[in-house]
C-alpha cells in the first residue's frame, strides 16, 4: 500500500473506508465483476500487490471520475488508478492501445496521428498545418522525466 | 473575444467537420480564435496512465504556449479539456510541484506562471458569450426537436474543480434550448460513453455506450448532441459497432453541438460534413440540409 500512498495521484487509499460508494456508481462494476473499485481498494490495503498489478484489474477504469464525486472521504478511487497504472506499467503491464499511443506521442507529439486523405483535405480546405513542431522539446521532456525510456521498453 | 485555440489530436485527425464548424461559427459570434504554434498532445488518461511527471510537464508546456500569447486556451474536447485544467490546477496551487516542472520547462526555455484559465467550448458560449447571445444568433430554430445532450464526463466531473469555477451544469442544456430544440432529460445522462476504454477494453467500451444509448433511445429522442470527439466517435461510430456485435439497431443521428448551432444559424453542412456522420443526419434534419 506505501508505494501506492507515496504517489501523487495514490494518496487516496489511505482514507477509504471500504464503504462501497465507488463500486456501486461505477458504470463498468455495473457490466463485469472483474471490475469492483472497492474491492480493488481493498486488495491494494491488504497488500496483495502481484494479484493488483496482474494482467486486467488496472486496466478496467473507465476515468469517468464519478467515484471522485460520490467517496464521501475525498479518496479518490480514480485517482488511485492512475497511481497504479504507473507501478503496472514499470513492471510491463500496459495493454497495446495505451503503449501505442505513448510510442506516438514520442515519435510526432502527438498520440493520434491524421491519415494521408486528412491531411490532404486540410490542405485544400486552407486549414492550418498539423506540424510536428514541439517534437523536439517533447522528446527532450520526455528524456528529463524518464518516459522515454519506458516508451522504448513497452 | 480571443482564445488560443487548442486543436488536439483526434479532431484534425478523424474529425475534420467538427473544427471547420467551429472555425466557421465562433467568428459569426464575435469569437477570434488564435492557432497555438507548436503545441503538443495535451497527455490525456492514456499517457497519465504511464508517467505523472511527464503528463504534467507536457499539460504545462502547452499552458506556457497560451500565456506567451496571453490568452486563455479554449479546447473542443473533454479529454484536452480535462487534462489541462487538472494541470492549470495543479500548478497554481501547488509550489512544490510547480517549480519541479519548471526545472525541467527550464530546459526546453519554457516557464509556466499560472496566469490564463483553460475553457472549453461550453463554455466559451455558455460563460463567456452568454446564451443570449447564442439565441440572438439563431435565424432559423429547430422547433422542438427532442434533442439527448451527452455532456460527456470531464466537462462536470469531478465536480469539486468545476464548483471553484463556479460552472453550472446543465450549461450545454441551455444551449441547446437556446438554438430552440428540447434537451430532453435520459437516464444516465452524467454516464460516460465508453469511449475511454476504446482500444483498451473494446467489448467494455461497447457495452457502456450501449447502455447510454439504449437510455436516449428510452426518452424517445431524434437526435443526440456531443461537445467531445470522443463522445462523437463512440456514439456515432459505436451505433455500427454495437450492431454488428449485438445485432441491436439504435438508428440515433448524433450532431456536433457546433454543428446544431451552425444550422440554427442559417449556415448548411456541405456533403461531406453531412457523409462525416456514420448514422444518417438526413432524416430527422431533412429540411435543414
């Protein structure tokens, strides 16, 4: 539970009362019960750090943030997930999609990428130009705070 | 009115019509909309996902992009929207942490000073323009088209961050009223779409937006209106996904909230701004197109 509190966004476990509120807004609890934010939280508490970060259960968050609305402790649920994410990911857990777009981001500042046709079209309808002109004062960020590496290990 | 303008990713890259409404609308309005030069992605959920730091060291570069310009960035979607605010946030409040990415800022030449706020389109017309200005605007009022309105999640929650801006949150109902159709109340309107976990968890994803959309279809409404291109996407493009694997058909039209106002205001689609929506438009806004 430490290296969770100890993160930014994590701090939020250490005021769950394990009341449930989170899990009974949460719009995807409501589809699958492999997802359950309390119960979640409460592994994370007890300590059960391998079955945590283990394949799916960071992955189910939808980041809705209706659970950051509804703890009556202000602990943040979704917070936390983030602050998970981060562990996760340090340990190789992170699904294509997100490695993806993280790899996007390093190489054209950007994480979606227009298609040849858009940018075409930009070009006869006088939009401005998609440019990759911050590119490289984002890969010089990214060196400073590390994710590059990560973004070459995913 | 003058905002740096904050295009993001998804919109020039899959939404072209979305950004050529705006760009044709806002200056009807009395709104200037300045291009930021250079900036970059805005770090949403999928990036945070992967480094605190650089989610806010990215967010605060763009910031330090609109405060050289001295303006206030205006973004047309939640995620851009959500990230950039949290970070504006963040940064005024908290020194600390403040002066750890101005260190790293330092080295690209940059520095954040906390000076502009960070809007979206909601409201820039809504907050900043006024919905009387918006009705004034309106030539020719869709008169009583029931109309579901998808805030989309970022732009009231958490609700803490949007209670300090004193932001209500039924602005974008009182918008669409104002371009005269009904915004007509649905269950789980305050649901996310699902569109988070597109690429993530694609059958989940699915699964939300279907039940949003079975909700619109419950409250008997003609059409759906979004502020967000994820929202967009999910919902328009979703309708064909949740089809081919529930073989369930939901027929919703879904309009750019920009594109009801466009039309309000006397402006038509081209064809293929009306052919960027997945689910025909024609039918409902037949006398519109």
């Amino acid at each position: 539970m430490s290296e969770v509190a100890n993160t930014p966004r994590g701090r939020g476990i250490l005021l769950c009362i394990q009341c449930g509120r989170c899990s009974s807004g949460c719009p995807v609890a409501r589809l699958t019960g492999e997802h359950n934010p309390r119960r979640l939280m409460e592994m994370i508490i007890l300590g059960f750090k391998k079955d945590v970060l283990s394949a799916q259960l960071p992955w189910y968050c939808l980041s809705c943030f209706t659970c950051l609305d509804r703890c009556p402790q202000g602990g943040d649920v979704g917070e936390v997930m983030f602050a998970l994410r981060n562990i996760a990911v340090r340990q190789g857990n992170v699904p294509a999609g997100v490695s993806g777009q993280a790899k996007a981001l390093y190489e054209t500042a950007r994480v979606i990428n227009p298609v040849r046709s858009a940018l075409d079209k930009r070009e006869t309808m006088g939009l401005v130009k998609i440019t990759t002109d911050g590119l490289e004062e984002v890969q010089k960020i990214l060196k400073i705070t590390g994710m590059e590496k990560i973004v070459k290990s995913i | 009115m003058k905002y740096a303008f904050f295009l993001g990713c998804l919109i020039p890259a899959r939404e072209l019509s979305y950004e050529v409404s705006v760009r044709k609308v806002l200056p009807e309005l009395g709104i200037e909309l300045v291009d930021m030069k250079g900036a970059n992605c805005c770090a949403p959920f999928s990036i945070q996902s992967i480094d605190h730091a650089s989610w806010l060291t990215l967010a605060a570069r763009d910031l330090c992009i609109a405060e050289e310009m001295g303006l206030d960035v205006m973004t047309l979607c939640n995620d851009c929207y959500e990230s950039l605010l949290m970070v504006n946030t963040i940064l005024k409040r908290d020194k600390q942490t403040r002066d750890k990415v101005n260190e790293t800022l330092s080295q690209v030449g940059k520095e954040y000073k906390g000076k502009i706020g960070v809007k979206n389109l909601v409201d820039v017309l809504y907050g900043d323009l006024g919905v009387k200005k918006v009705k004034d605007a309106i030539k020719e009022p869709f008169n009583g088209l029931r109309v579901g309105a998808q805030p989309g999640c970022h732009l009231t929650k958490p609700k803490r961050i949007h209670f300090e801006l004193l932001r209500g949150f039924n602005d974008l109902d009182a918008l669409v009223q104002a371009t005269g159709a009904e915004s007509v109340p649905y269950e789980r309107k305050e649901m996310c779409c699902g569109g988070p976990l597109r690429d993530i968890n694609d059958d989940l994803a699915r699964k939300v937006s279907r039940q949003k959309l079975k909700a619109l279809k419950d409250a008997d409404v003609q059409a759906v209106t979004t502020v967000c291109p994820f929202c967009f996407l999910q919902l328009d493009l979703g309708q064909l996904e949740i089809k081919r694997h529930f073989n369930e058909d939901y027929n919703l039209p879904v309009i750019h909230f920009i594109e009801l106002l466009r039309m309000g205001m006397g402006m038509k689609l081209e064809d293929w701004e009306i052919k960027a929506h997945r689910i025909p438009i024609t039918g409902v806004l037949k006398d519109r197109l």
